[in-house]
C-alpha cells in the first residue's frame, strides 16, 4: 500500500522514532488517498509541517489528519476542513489548561457534571483553528472560528464511544457528516479498485 504516497511522506514517516506514530502517520495518509479514490480523483499528498498534507490534484482539495491513541481520521473536501480526535481525560489538568488556552472563566461557567465535554469541545475547536489557520474566539462559553477572509466556520462535536470526542469544523455551506470507521481490510479494498 505504500506505493500510494509519495516518497518525502515515507521519508517523513521513518524520521519518526516510534512505530506507533509512523503506524499513525502512514494510516492517515492512506486514509486520504482512499478519500480521493472514492471521489473517483486522482490525488497524492505532499508534506506540508506543521499543517495537514497538500493535496496534489486537477480539483482544488483540502485535507485534515488526526489521531488519538487508538483513532486514526482523515478527511477531504473542495473548502476548508479540520477535524480533531481527542481522548477524554478528566486526570488532565483541565483547569490550568483551559485558564491558559480559553480565558480564566470559561470552565467556570459550565456545572462540574459538563466541565470535561465543555473542554474538550473548547480544545476540539482550538485544534481544528490552528488546521485552518483560523483564529479561535471564545466569548464566554461560545466558542467560534473565525477564517482569515472573515468568514464563519461551523463547528460540529460527535462522540466516538465514551471516551473520545470527534471534532469538525467546516466552512458554513457544508452538510456535517459523521465519522465513519474504516477497518484495514476495507482500506486495503478502497486503494485496490
């Protein structure tokens, strides 16, 4: 399946010292050569760090990669998209993080039962902003982005299970969709036809 990607992605994912995170890596990337296939284009993907993989198509196209410790996402789109997949960990230090990251009152405006989901939700947007090269706007418990021309982006939050959160943020003519799991079998199917 590696002869789907381009070498600098096979030469980025060996710079990696685990295997868990070049695993992750080369998954992502593969995710969204299947995308295009699926779409009936033709598409490779070129590095771009920090930001998600330029696509290399006739269509204009954007991507987004994410991973968690046991998720791996990937989407394609003719706009602007992020997503985010965050483990839900109330261990965290989610106060001082959120002080830091969202303004000193924001976790303190949601009941102790919503204050995780509230978070993560915050932090789900936070990621999918800097993917965008959007700006973040917190006002009170509101959380927005904000494009570079201006423009509105819609933020749509789904859970995966009970402990991770999938996170979308899309330009505001976009239909959300849901996640949709994809087993290995089915991306080795995908890439075949």
């Amino acid at each position: 399946m590696l002869a789907f990607l381009l070498p600098d992605v096979i030469h980025r994912a060996e710079s990696f010292l685990s295997s868990k995170r070049q695993a992750d890596f080369l998954w992502t990337r593969l995710l969204l050569v299947a995308l295009a296939k699926a779409r009936g284009l033709h598409a490779q993907f070129r590095e771009n760090p920090p930001y998600s993989p330029i696509v290399l198509s006739d269509a204009p196209l954007y991507s987004t990669i994410s991973h968690t410790a046991t998720f791996v996402g990937a989407a394609l789109a003719t706009k602007p998209v992020a997503i985010d997949l965050e483990v839900l960990r109330p261990e965290r230090p989610l106060e001082a993080i959120s002080e830091r990251c969202f303004g000193r009152d924001f976790l303190s405006r949601f009941p102790p039962e919503e204050k995780v989901s509230a978070f993560y939700k915050a932090w789900g947007a936070h990621e999918c902003a800097v993917k965008l090269n959007g700006k973040l706007i917190v006002d009170g418990s509101d959380v927005r982005i904000r494009m570079p021309d201006n423009r509105g982006v819609q933020i749509v939050h789904a859970p995966i299970g009970k402990k991770t959160l999938f996170t979308q943020a899309l330009d505001a003519d976009f239909r959300a969709v849901d996640p949709v799991p994809v087993s290995k079998e089915i991306l080795a199917q995908m890439l075949a036809s």
